[in-house]
C-alpha cells in the first residue's frame, strides 16, 4: 500500500485515497488528470486542495462527491467503495452524507431562501414537512439568515446568498461539505465572514469540510493544506506537516 498523508494521524479518516488514478480521452489523447493520489481525512477535518487550474482539484473534488469514479487505486468515502456504485446508488448515497457549496451559489432563482434550503429535504430525503419546516429554519438561523427566509435570490446579497448555500449544504443532516472555490465570487470581507462561518459550523456541527480553492484566505484557514499540480500530491501545511 502506498503511503498515505494523513489529515489527522489521530482520527479514523471519512476519506481514504489509496494510489488513485483518473483518466480522461481528449480526442487520440489520453489524459491523466489524477496519476496515483494517496491521502486521508479524518471527521470534523477543515481541508484545504490548491494547485493551479488543470492541476486536478475539479476532478478529485468529482470522485469525493461520488460524481465521478476512479480508473484505478482505491477510494473510500465513509467506508463506501466509491468505485463500486452505480450510478443510482450513487445519486442515493450523495444525498444522504455529501453536500456542495459553489463559487457561483448555484441557488434557484424561483425559490425563496427557505426553499431552496428546503429543496434538498424534499428530493433527496423526502422528509416530513414539519420536520423539514424545523430543520431549514434551525440551518437558516445557524448561518444568520433566519429572517430573509421570504426572500429570493435577488433580494439579498452574494454573501447572504452563500450563507444560503451553506444552510442547504447542511440541512440533510450532512456529514461531508464539499467547497469549490467557495469565495471566488466574494468581495475580501464577506470572503472572511463566510470562512469564520464554515469554521464555527464545522465545530458546532462536526461536519468536514472540504475546499478547492486558490484562494489565500481558505488556505491560511485550514487546517490541513494538500497541493496537487500536474495530477500529483504533496502535503504543503497543517499543524502535523
């Protein structure tokens, strides 16, 4: 078995990457977007990938959030055999323990804010109404937006509108939270509001984050930094590097 960098040599990893390999075709031209990645990241870790585009964050980020599987090597999320789902059981296991926060909020514009917190509990989990209606709410108050919940989108700012992303991120009772390049869109000091914010979720909550990003302030946040650049890793940072 490959050596491993560990997030935390303590804690039993919710993420294990074992020699893991991804290929893609550009035309006649086989590509090797990630070329024997090995890593893990124990619960409650606040994880930071860096690398330049075209280094393979994006396509790491896609095989942790079960969007993709790898071509080789072995990838454990919460002790799941990534390789080994098909699509639908995918789909179903994503719901249940993985949530994403994106650089361009990716909220429905048609929806207020309670409901596009509330979307995922109705698609994914199917919860009761009542239980939905308490559980939106409990998020929306945790990220400051308890009362724009009658808002749309346009209504409220890009940093309100990332605090949205994050309580619907979150409101499946999510075990995992997977950022890409989360603040991209923000100005500096929504930017720091929105980290702080992450960070407080993730020790109130014990939930791990993950990030891909390039930018500085994320990185100095984190705990725990691994940077890819031409589809290899390396461990940059973190209090055990």
């Amino acid at each position: 078995m490959a050596d491993i960098a560990f997030a935390e040599a303590h804690a039993a990893p919710v993420i294990r990457a074992d020699t893991v390999e991804k290929r893609y075709r550009v035309g006649d031209v086989e590509v090797k977007a990630l070329k024997g990645v090995s890593f893990a990241i124990a619960a409650g870790s606040f994880v930071s990938f860096v690398g330049p585009s075209g280094s393979g964050k994006t396509t790491l980020l896609n095989l942790l959030g079960c969007l993709d599987r790898p071509d080789g090597g072995r990838l454990t999320v919460f002790d799941t055999d990534i390789a080994g789902l098909n699509r639908r059981a995918a789909a179903r296991f994503r719901g249940a323990n993985i949530g994403f926060i994106f650089q361009d909020f990716n909220l429905m514009p048609v929806l207020t804010v309670f409901e596009n917190v509330e979307y995922p509990l109705i698609m994914v989990q199917n919860w009761p109404s009542r239980r939905r209606r308490e559980r939106v709410m409990d998020m929306l108050a945790a990220v400051g937006m308890a009362e724009q919940a009658g808002k749309r989108p346009d209504q409220i700012s890009g940093g309100q509108k990332q605090r949205v992303a994050v309580a619907r991120a979150l409101a499946p009772e999510t075990r995992l939270v997977l950022a890409d390049e989360p603040t991209a869109n923000l100005d500096h000091d929504t930017a720091y509001k929105v980290i702080d914010l992450m960070r407080r979720l993730k020790t109130e909550l014990g939930v791990t984050f993950v990030f891909s990003t390039h930018d500085p302030k994320i990185v100095a946040a984190a705990e725990i930094v691994f940077r890819l650049e031409d589809g290899r890793l390396s461990r940059e940072g973190g209090p055990h590097a």
